[in-house]
C-alpha cells in the first residue's frame, strides 16, 4: 500500500470564530490514493503518548466518495467528531495552490457562495440580485431551533443571484447567494 | 399473586422509534401480539417490522400521523387491539387522547385521563402538593399576568407577587414542557416582558398562555423517582434517577439512583413522590420530578404521567422491566410482588446504572440539531450494556422528529464502575455519516467534576467548552491520520487564506474542501444533488 506523502490539517481560515467550529479542518492528501483500501475500515486507535487507559483516540474512516470534480472525500470521525476529509492529487494540489497565487497576485475577484451553516428555514431574504452590499451586512435569516439566525456579508461585494425564498428549508451547505 | 397468561391479546403502540420498539419487545416477551402505526417517512422501519402487524397513519408531518389520535384509535379498533401503549412524546399526555381511548372501550396503558389532566396543569399539581405539605419550588399557585390594558393597580400587585417569590425567577408555562414559555427574569424591570413573551410562547406552542412565577432555584441537581401504581390506588416508588445534564431542559444523561444522596435523603424524597401520586390517584407508571438545592432540601417541580425516555437506568438497578408492569397494571392487575420487594429495596439500590443519549446533535455548535443520513453504525456491546435504539444504517431521522439516535445504558456493581464501563461502551460505539453527541458523552465519561459527583443543571455551561479550540480539533484529525498511517507527515499550518475570515453565520466562500465534500454528499441520492437551496 502506497501512502499519501502528506496531509495539510489546519483552520479553515485565520481568524475563524472559536465558538463557530463548523469547518475547521481542511486537509489535502498528496500522493496516490488509488491503493488505499479503507472501505468500512476501522483503524483503530491512533496513539496518543501515556496509555492511561483512560483517553484513547477513535478513529473510524469511511468508504469513499468520487466528486462530480474528481476528487475523492472520505468521512473521517476522530473521538465521535465528525470530518468530511478530501484526498487529492499531488498534481491537482500544485495547480490550485497555483491559482490561488495568481489570484491574490492579480487581485482577480473569486466569486463567494454564501452556503447555510445549519438546517432550518428562511425567514427572510435582505438582499437582492445586483445589490451592492457592505461587510457585516445581513443577507438573510434563517430559522432553526425556533431560533433566528442572521447570515452576514463576510465583506464587501455584490449579490449575483439569491438562490432561496422565504419558507423555503435548506440543508446545511445548501447554497444560499452568490457573490461577487 | 402468580400472573398467569397474558395482560392482553394484542397491543396498539402509538409512537416511533426506539420507544416504539422497546415497547414491542416487552409485548413479545409477554406473548401480547402487537400492532405498530408508521408515518410515510417510517414506512419499512424497526419498529414496523418487528410488530405483529402494522397500520400506516399519514404523512411524516407529527400533525398528520403520530398526533391524529381518531386515527390510531380507529387502527386499534380495526386491528382487535385491546389497549394503547403511547410511550413518550406525541400522545401520551395528552388527557383528551387518553379519554378517546377509555371512551373507545380500549385500555390506556398509563394513568387515567382525568389523573392526566389534572396533574399536566402544573399550577394544579402546584397547589395539590402545597396542600399535602410536599414542598413546592415557591412561587405562585394561580396564573399571573399583566394585560396591555392592565392599569397600575394590577401592574403593582404581579411587581409585588414577583417581588414576595424573590429574584432571580422564572416565567414557566402552566401548560408547559420541554422549556417552551419557560424565561428566567433577574430582576423587576424585566418582569412585564417576560411574562408577554412566556405567554405568548406558551400560548403557540400548547394552546394556553397561562404562565406562573416560580424563584429560580439554582445551582441544583434535577432529580425524579419512578412511581408505578395499582389501580386498586396502592403506589410504590421504584427508585430514583438523577438527570442533572441537560441543555436547553432536555435530559442528555441520566443515571439511577442519585449518586452522593443519605438513606434519609432518599427515603424521605421517595416519601413525598408517593404521597403526592396517592394523593393526585395515580396509576400505571409516572415520574416525579424534583429539584434538590444546595442545602439538601428536595423541591417538587412536576408529574410526567407517562413513561420516561430514561426508564431504563431504574430498570436496571431495580431488576424491574417498567414497560411489561405498565402492560399488567393497565389490565387491573396489582402490584406484583416483585415489585414490591423492589420497592422495599430501592432505599438502598444495588449497583448503579448511567443512561446517555446519543442524539442527532453537534455539541460544538450548541446542541443544534444536525441533518444527514446515518451511515455506519455500530453498537456498543459486551456485559453491562444495553442499547435501545431503532436506527439502522441509512436511515435519515425526519427535522420533526426527536433527534435521538440511540440510548446507551451501562450497569455495573458501583458508580466508579459503571462510569469506567460507560468509558468503554462508548469507545465501542461508532455512528458515521452525522455528527452526534458522542464527544460530549466521551467527555463525561472522562470528567473528573462528574466522577466526583458535582452535578447540577449547569453542568454543562460549567464544564463543556465544546472542542477545545479550532487548532486542537484539526490537530486531533491529523494525528488520527497520521497514527492510522494514512499520511506520513501532517502539517499543521493553516492553508494560505483565500477570503477574509468567516464573520457569525457566515460561511466564507473559499473553497473548503470540507464545506464541499458536504454538498456532494450521498452521491447515490439523487435529492442531494441539488446546486441550490431545496425548494419547499
């Protein structure tokens, strides 16, 4: 069995929220992944220095999945926690590290999906195609819990499409607006 | 008394899930036939194929099939049923449902509808413990309520009533459950919206907005003694179970008995729950909740007349199964001896038992409820463990339903013993594809203040800080992986930022391959193939 050389695992992003834990692992696997055979496995406990007995780590690693864009995602639950880990290509992880070089350094806009961090419904949408929208602005709200939660503008932009309605239920990561 | 026989032929069960299917168990072990009621969304479930028969009742919405009581009462008919077990939730206190039931020439497997209905005001059962000296959490005994019409008169006697229970206190629903209408006031000024938004809130969600002051008793340790009664009005308590962790008033762990409590303590709190249940007629199985404060005093707070989802910690310390007692008693036979003998035992219990719930539910993000189709699934096993669960890989639990996935209960000779088995039970235990309870319970399990007995309602805003921090969570996987020998070296270095850092709500629109692994789930289910949000 060929090994993946190596697997990135850090935040999400700088400066992410500490009480907002929703994505905070982000790990790319280079290597061939092809010879892994892990379909159901159990690898069982991961060290963790002094056995106690008392603090092993769980680790359970699920079948894969191909993407529609060719990668391959597995569900990693570590201590009951679970993770949606995707193992790509040394090759696919070159070009997008190169991309996203050539973008900071072209100052070239991506355009940002606005997705649901939780199940609910939408209560209301504040924002429409073509406005133009400052950080922090509220985009929406959703319903959760009988709970009431506002979705912001990360920064500044503008909105490309809105892809739900009041009433409408989303899943989590249920795309929400688009922009640019 | 020999039971012989059976208590019935056949046995409608009017609910779902794990409950449903513990209650089914306890038919077959009595040779009772029974007959199981299923929504849409629950059509092929355990629950129905582990019944004799079943009967389909409507759409997933509760509205429109666990809730439609003509329904099931018809089914039960249809089917030669001779009684309705309504387990916990939906029905099963709903007076007016047991009612139709007595009134359908069926036996209602609980306490009598008019028991049901007297007890479920909680101002009622208030005043009838008040009046047989079981202490009371002090506070009002009649509704309060200041009126948008309401002039200064009225306005100063609800200041001076709030002002005699004393600050901090609460708001709660006469009508309540589950922390709906339910506000915490610290002082007078916020008094008159409280009791607005408490009535309001109690109003949608039981169709009475009558709300009442009761003084915040805090910190405290949530504990409840099982009763089980005769119809002939003799009424045992069968032990008592501490159920202190809770989040948003929902119960997450349970155990039985009370760790840390005196013979005297127990025999007196076991005392009170029995003359109140004589005193309100109880029948069949019910619970007795208390709250029990720093000093050692026990204040009554509420009856649940019905089965608890934590029935089976007491189960297991008193050698008594509940549910086919629940199925005798609503036969109009006695107390059974056995029953009896465990109730002279349950001042000094052998043995202790702890009950968690493994729920649908990320304890990072608040105990929110997750969505997504339970992928593997494996149960813990092995001496001392029970599991009562009816979930199966693949199933998807419907948003309206309760988000509990299984109950894991462990049973050993101590508390030391029964929480070191929880350990393992839980280390045993492997759920995939949604994001569960697990690390709070494997928390617990570890927790030197629960090891030592520090318990009260806020256990957990005093002890969970969720995952310790971001970097120590993806820190966590890495090593996993590295340990599984998935990767050879892990870095641990945050990924060079695309977007300026996601704000609240907000989910940052960098390509996170975790975000997008999300979206691409469940390749094989069409319905979540879907670019944009899903359309009602």
């Amino acid at each position: 069995m060929t090994r993946p050389r190596a697997i990135e695992a850090g935040l999400a992003g700088p400066g992410r929220q500490a009480d907002d834990p929703t994505v905070n692992v982000d790990a790319t696997t280079a290597g061939s992944i092809e010879c892994l055979d892990l379909e159901h496995a159990i690898l069982g406990q991961a060290p963790d220095g002094e056995g106690s007995g008392q603090t092993r780590t769980r680790l359970a690693i699920g079948p894969a999945r191909r993407m529609m864009d060719g990668t391959v995602v597995r569900e990693v639950v570590v201590d009951g926690w679970r993770f949606e880990v995707q193992l790509d290509d040394a090759r696919r992880i070159s070009l997008r590290r190169r991309a996203s070089r050539a973008a900071s350094t072209v100052g070239h806009v991506r355009r940002l999906e606005v997705r649901s961090d939780l199940p609910g419904r939408i209560v209301r949408v504040a924002v429409a195609p073509g406005d133009t929208i400052v950080a922090g602005q509220e985009l929406l709200v959703i319903e959760a819990m009988k709970m009431h939660n506002e979705v912001r503008a990360t920064g500044p932009g503008r909105v490309v499409q809105v892809g739900v309605a009041p009433g409408d239920t989303v899943e989590l990561g249920d795309l929400l607006v688009l922009l640019d | 008394m020999i039971r012989s026989g059976r208590p019935f032929r056949r046995v409608l069960i009017a609910n779902r899930g794990e409950i449903a299917l513990r209650i089914i168990r306890a038919c077959q072990d009595l040779r009772v036939e029974s007959v199981a009621v299923y929504s849409d969304a629950d059509r092929g479930a355990a629950h129905v194929r582990a019944a004799d028969s079943s009967v389909h009742l409507g759409p997933a919405a509760p509205a429109e099939s666990y809730l439609r009581g003509d329904r099931i009462v018809a089914a039960a008919l249809d089917s030669g049923a001779e009684a309705i077990h309504p387990g916990y939730g939906f029905l099963s206190e709903r007076a007016s449902f047991a009612q139709q039931v007595e009134a359908a020439g069926l036996a209602w497997v609980g306490p009598r509808s008019e028991t049901i209905a007297a007890i479920g005001d909680k101002l009622a059962a208030r005043r009838l413990a008040d009046s047989i000296g079981v202490p009371i959490v002090p506070g009002t005994l009649e509704p309060v309520s200041i009126g948008p019409a309401a002039g200064a008169d009225r306005r100063a006697a609800v200041l001076d009533a709030a002002a005699a229970v004393g600050y901090p206190l609460m708001v709660k629903a006469a009508a309540g459950g589950g922390g709906r209408g339910m506000r915490r006031v610290d002082g007078p000024a916020a008094l008159e919206a409280a009791l607005a938004d408490g009535s309001a809130e109690a109003g949608a969600a039981f169709g009475d907005g009558s709300v009442y002051l009761e003084r915040e008793i805090r910190p405290a340790r949530h504990i409840e003694v099982q009763l089980l009664g005769d119809q002939a009005g003799r009424v045992v308590a069968l032990g008592e179970r501490d159920c202190s962790i809770q989040r948003r008033h929902q119960k997450l762990v349970e155990e039985a008995p009370a760790a840390g409590l005196s013979s005297a303590q127990r025999g007196s709190l076991h005392e009170l729950a029995v003359r109140l249940a004589s005193a309100a007629g109880l029948s069949n199985a019910a619970t007795a909740e208390f709250l029990l404060d720093e000093t050692g005093r026990f204040w009554f707070l509420e009856v649940n007349a019905r089965l608890q989802v934590e029935h089976g910690v007491t189960e297991l310390v008193s050698g008594i199964d509940i549910v086919t007692e629940q199925l005798w008693l609503a036969s109009g036979a006695a107390l059974s001896a056995a029953v009896l003998a465990a109730a002279e035992r349950a001042g000094a219990p052998a043995g202790h038992a702890i009950e968690v719930r493994i729920s649908q539910e990320d304890p990072a993000r608040g105990f929110s409820p997750t969505s997504g189709r339970v992928g593997r699934f494996r149960q813990a096993s092995g001496p001392g463990v029970r599991v009562d669960t009816a979930i199966e890989p693949g199933d998807q639990v419907p948003p309206d339903y309760d988000p509990l996935l299984a109950k894991l209960m462990v049973h050993a000779a101590d508390r030391p013993a029964a929480i070191d088995r929880l350990r393992r039970a839980l280390d045993e235990t492997e759920i995939g594809g949604v994001q569960t309870t697990l690390p709070f319970h494997r928390f617990v399990a570890r927790s030197p203040a629960f090891a030592a007995v520090q318990l009260s309602t806020d256990f957990v805003a005093d002890h969970w800080a969720g995952p310790a921090s971001q970097a120590s969570r993806a820190d966590a996987l890495g090593q996993a992986l590295l340990g599984a020998g998935l990767a050879e070296a892990v870095s641990a270095s945050p990924p060079a930022a695309g977007h300026p850092p996601a704000r609240g709500r907000m989910t940052s629109g960098r390509p996170s391959p975790w975000r997008a692994a999300r979206l691409g789930d469940q390749p094989d289910d069409p319905s979540q193939d879907r670019p944009w949000g899903r359309p009602r």
